[in-house]
C-alpha cells in the first residue's frame, strides 16, 4: 500500500514547492515560463484570470490525448500533479511582494520551481502541459523528447518577449536554466561522477595503487589494439568528482604513457556510491 501511495506523495510534496516558488517569485516578479505554465502565466498577466484555474483548463484537452497514446497510469498521475498545483498556487495566493533584484528574484525562482519539479519528475508524474505532448510525438514519430519541449518553450519565450517586454523575457530565461539544472540534480541525485577509461602497459600496477589508495574497486575490459592486433586490458573506473585529480596522478605514476579518456558519469547506483531506487 505504502508504495502504491510513495509516489502520489512525492509528486503531493513537488507540486506544493513549483506552486509555492510560482507563486512567491516567479509572479510576484511578473517573470515568465515556457510551455503550458507560461501560456497560463500570459493569461493571467494580461486578462487577470486565476493561474491556478487556467493550467487545469489548458492541461484538460492533452489529458484526453495522453490517456489514448500513454496509457491510464502516466496520464493519471500527469493529472493528480496538475491538479495539486492548480489547487495549490490558488491556496498559497499571489500576496508576496516583488523583489528588490529580479535578478536575484529569477535566481530563487528558478531554484524553488526547479526543486520541485524534480520531485515531480523524480516520483513519476508531470505538470502536464509540452511534456504530453513530446512524450506523444517521440512514441509516435521518434521526435526527441527535449527537441518538442524546448521548441514549445521557445515559442512561449517569443511571445512574452513580445506582449511584456525583452528585459522580463531574459530574466525568465535565467530562471528556466537555472530549474532545468536543479530538476538535473535533483532527478540524479548527488551521485554524478566520472568514468575512466584506461589504455596501459601496466594495468596491474594501477589496479593495485586504485584499490589500495582510492578503496574503489576496476574492471578489466578485454580489448585489441587495431593497429598492432595486440590484446590489451583497458580498465574502468568510477569515481566521484572529488577524486579525480587523485585517480589521474596514481594512473600517471605507474604508467606517465598512459592513455585515459574521461567521461561523465550522470548516475551511479550500487557498492560504493548510493542504494537502488529512490
């Protein structure tokens, strides 16, 4: 039961943080969004209409698609998300004050909303809105979820640019970057690292120094050189962030002709760095 329930509250909890920095920061401050949120927030700058009453309105028509092409479940927690926002942007009311630095007003908002749609995103649901409408076109065309969601928040942009002014636009840009990189950690968790991929004549050596030094275990890769035809052992290995400097110079001493490529790493689970699941 209680995992039934998990992410209904997960999803309960992120609406209530978007609603609340939606509310506090990005209209006390007249800032704007992308997608749905942002048509809401168009409509109720210029025609006064509730914001919590119109992204219901507006979200009712994609719910009707959405459950045909993604399925009951997806749709409905899509719905309880929607429904907890509209409820709570209308509960918590518009009453702050705008800020002193909008800079500083689109830094907050894009921190608060960002933090809570990762919860949202992270328990299984969406505000509805663009999301739908992506999740749709890459299920039925294979057009790329984020190629759909920034091209309806581009969209949006141009017109609030256009009917409020290029100073709100760009201040609400600096407030979507900022949540898109809030929802990043927050979905991921703290747990983004960097691999290393490790070419060298002395793969024992940097085995032993990684293990003894670091505690972190390697794993050895079969590979063939395609020039020489020679079977080499390319190691592996994951760190987190703060020790790469100090994986690099083990590798360097016990082999200076090494050849390493590192990549990020956006999520680790398992011995060593984080538990499964949420």
């Amino acid at each position: 039961m209680l995992n039934r329930l998990k992410p209904y509250i997960g999803i309960t909890v992120g609406a209530i943080v978007f609603a609340a920095g939606l509310n506090y920061f990005t209209i006390a401050n007249r800032l704007a969004e992308g997608g749905v949120t942002g048509i809401a927030l168009l409509l109720h700058y210029i025609l006064k209409l509730p914001i919590g009453a119109m992204l219901l309105a507006l979200n009712i028509p994609l719910f009707l698609v959405g459950w045909h092409y993604l399925g009951w479940r997806f749709t409905l927690r899509s719905l309880y998300g929607v429904l907890v926002v509209s409820v709570a942007t209308a509960f918590i009311g518009t009453h702050a004050p705008p800020a002193p630095d909008r800079l500083l007003a689109a830094l907050y908002a894009g921190a608060i909303t960002g933090f809570g749609l990762g919860i949202i995103f992270r328990s299984g649901g969406t505000t509805g809105g663009v999301d739908i409408i992506a999740r749709i076109l890459w299920h039925k065309r294979g057009i790329e979820i984020g190629r759909t969601m920034f091209t309806g928040d581009l969209i949006v942009m141009v017109a609030n640019a256009l009917l409020l002014n290029y100073e709100t636009a760009m201040y609400s840009l600096v407030a979507m970057f900022i949540a898109s990189r809030v929802i990043d950690v927050v979905q991921e968790g703290a747990t983004s690292a960097k691999a290393f991929t490790v070419v060298s004549n002395h793969p024992a050596e940097i085995t032993a120094a990684v293990l003894e030094s670091l505690e972190r275990g390697t794993t050895i890769l079969k590979g063939k050189g395609a020039y020489t035809g020679q079977d080499r052992d390319v190691l592996y290995i994951v760190v987190p962030r703060n020790e790469v400097t100090h994986l690099k110079n083990i590798i360097y001493s016990a082999d200076p002709g090494a050849f390493i490529v590192v990549s990020d790493v956006r999520e680790v689970l398992g011995e060593g760095f984080t538990g499964h699941g949420i």
